[in-house]
C-alpha cells in the first residue's frame, strides 16, 4: 500500500508516520508539509514546500496512492475559545484537501485499472 501524509513532524502526524514505516503492508509514505521529518527510511519521500494551497508543480508525486492521511492542524496550547473557532472557521474549510490540483489528481486515480 502506499500512503500519502500531510503534516508528518506535528504530533498527531508523527505517530502515523512512525506507525506506516513500522507496517509491513505500507510499501512506501510520500509526507507533505512545511519542514523535513527528519527520518530516515527506504519507505519515504518527503516533499517540503512552503506554500501549502498549491501543488500544480507537484502534481505528479501526489497520484497513486491508496490512502492519504491528513495531519495537519495548529496546537491549541495557549489559545482563547475565540482564536480556536477563528482556526476552525477559517483555516480548515480552506484546507489543502480543497485544493483544485490534489482533487484532479485523486479523480485521475480513482478510475479502476484494467
């Protein structure tokens, strides 16, 4: 199987990447995010990149995948009840997994191989 992770060095992201490389039914993790994981594995492919809204140039490295984990998120240690619904009512519905580009990208993959 191979997997494709969004926000691998955040706390949540972390487990799942050490999770999938402990697998033996994970064949390979291609990771999305803003900084290197700093792991080390035959099994990943890191992609970091700044801009997490579009991935055109990327395109290609983020097809053929069976499933896609998306960890990423802001901590809420230290935040108000009121920066918290800001987050989730203005960061998330705008999420990369909104993004034009990984949505073709998906459909392009989803039809059945002969």
């Amino acid at each position: 199987m191979k997997l494709l992770l969004f926000g691998a060095t955040g706390m949540v992201g972390q487990g799942v990447l050490r999770e999938c490389l402990l697998d033996p039914t994970v064949e390979g993790i291609v990771t999305v995010g803003r900084t290197a994981t700093g792991a080390q594995h035959p099994k990943l492919q890191e992609i970091v990149r700044q801009d997490l809204w579009s991935y055109a140039d990327v395109a290609p490295a983020l097809s053929g995948f069976q499933a896609c984990f998306f960890c990423l998120g802001v901590s809420s240690a230290g935040m108000t009840e009121k920066d918290l619904l800001t987050v989730a009512r203005h960061c998330f519905p705008k999420s990369v997994l909104e993004s034009k580009d990984i949505r073709a990208a998906a459909v392009r993959n989803s039809k059945p191989q002969a």
